[in-house]
C-alpha cells in the first residue's frame, strides 16, 4: 500500500532524513518510534504527499505520490499532531466544511454517523471551542471516518484522550487493519504501540535503524533497544540494531 524508497530530505545544510525506506502493507499497522528531532513527522508529511522529498520514491497504493500526489491523497487520511478544527464551528460544521471541501457526501446523517462512531454525537451543535484536547483530536479523527481511506497516517494520535477515547481509537485501528487498512502511527505511547503494531520502526539521527516484527519484542526489550538506540546526541550506530 505503501512504498517508500531512499528518501531523502534537508533544510539547508540540515539533514532531516537520510534515505529512509519504509514499505508497508494492507492489513498492516508499523509503528514508528524515534525521540524528538529524529524525523518521524517529517516522514509522515511526505508518506501523505503534504512535503515533496528531496530525493527517493515514493507509491501509494500503486500511485506515483511524488509526480501524483493528488491522485495519491484520494486514499490517505491524516491525523497530525494538532487537530485543526475551526474553533468557531460545531463539531458538525466542522465535519460538513471538510466534506464540502474535499466533494465529499456531506447530508447531516452522513456526518452525525461518523460524530456517533467517535461518541461526539451528544455535542454535535457546540462549538469546538469549548472541547478538551481529547476531544477535538476525536473530531479530528471523525474526518478521517468519512474519507474512508486506505491507508491512515497518524502523529502522536493518543495524545490527549482519555481512557474511553484510547480505547475507541485502538479498536478503531484494528478494525481498520482487519478491512485492508495500512497504518503507520508515530508514538511515544510504546505499550499501546505494541498492543496494535504488527512492526516496530525507529528512527533516529535522520536513519531508520530498526524495523522488526512487534512479536519479536516485549515491552522490556523494546525500552531497552530504544532507549540503546536514542541516548546521547540521538545518533544511532545502525550495527547495534541488528
């Protein structure tokens, strides 16, 4: 579903990443780890065709997302770090907004359904101004019900959610995973990782330096790889990781 090869990207002198490659699969969910700096939103941005590389290739459900981006983003939905919702809006004119821009079905119990699946349905009419953190990452989230997309990228996507919002979103993902869903979710939240993840990705100092299968590692093995990994200046010696 997705395949990325040799990518490479820089800010001046700065380079962000050093020819990462990344494939991942439908029905399949890799989690990417790394410590603050070490690329991982960058990454992210270019899987969903919102920065051009500097270099490498990259396909989307067979698309070339690097000469095709917008043909490419018809099956990606986002959830970055921030929500991005308009405060001034309701949770639903937030939804029929984003359906409108994107030409996509925008009738009230099209969008109360996905407002229903995230449990905002009881404050359909609010303004976003007046939800918690968890709860606008949930309105978020409940764009992404409505694209329907194939493959779902996601940035740090527990933070702020209370324990019922972490529980929706894990089953959400497994049950996007089972209907032929990719996934690639950037996290600090290694238990919860570990619980969806089939692999597990670090990257560090611009490198992906591990990828593994998730059931090849405990919880304690991956604290410590990890934390092998990242300490110091958050450069990696990628011949420790195999």
């Amino acid at each position: 579903m997705i395949s990325a090869s040799k990518i490479r990207k820089s800010y001046g002198p700065a380079v962000v990443l050093d020819e990462v490659s990344l494939a991942v699969g439908g029905a399949e969910c890799v989690v990417l780890l790394g410590p603050n700096g070490a690329g991982k939103t960058t990454l992210l941005r270019i899987l969903a065709t919102l920065l051009r590389p500097g270099a490498g290739a990259l396909t989307v459900n067979g698309v070339d997302a690097v000469r095709n981006p917008g043909e490419a983003r018809r099956v990606i939905g986002m959830v970055g770090h921030g929500s991005y919702v308009y405060e001034d809006l309701t949770a639903l004119e937030n939804l029929r907004f984003w359906a409108v821009m994107r030409g996509a079905v925008a009738s009230r119990a099209r969008l109360s359904a996905a407002l229903e699946e995230v449990g905002l349905d009881d404050v359909a009419d609010e303004r976003a101004r007046t939800f918690s953190a968890g709860m606008k990452r949930r309105l978020a989230l409940a764009r992404v019900i409505l694209s329907e997309p194939r493959a779902l990228l996601l940035d740090e996507p527990f933070t702020g959610l209370d324990a019922r919002g972490r529980k929706w979103l894990s089953e959400f993902l497994r049950a996007f995973k089972a209907g032929g869903g990719a996934v690639v979710m950037a996290t600090h939240s290694f238990g919860i990782g570990l619980e969806i993840a089939d692999r597990v990705a670090i990257l560090t100092g611009g490198q992906l330096v591990v990828d593994r299968p998730s059931a090849a590692l405990s919880a304690a093995d991956l604290d410590e790889l990890y934390s092998s990994l990242t300490e110091g200046d958050g450069t990696a010696d990628p011949e420790r990781a195999r």
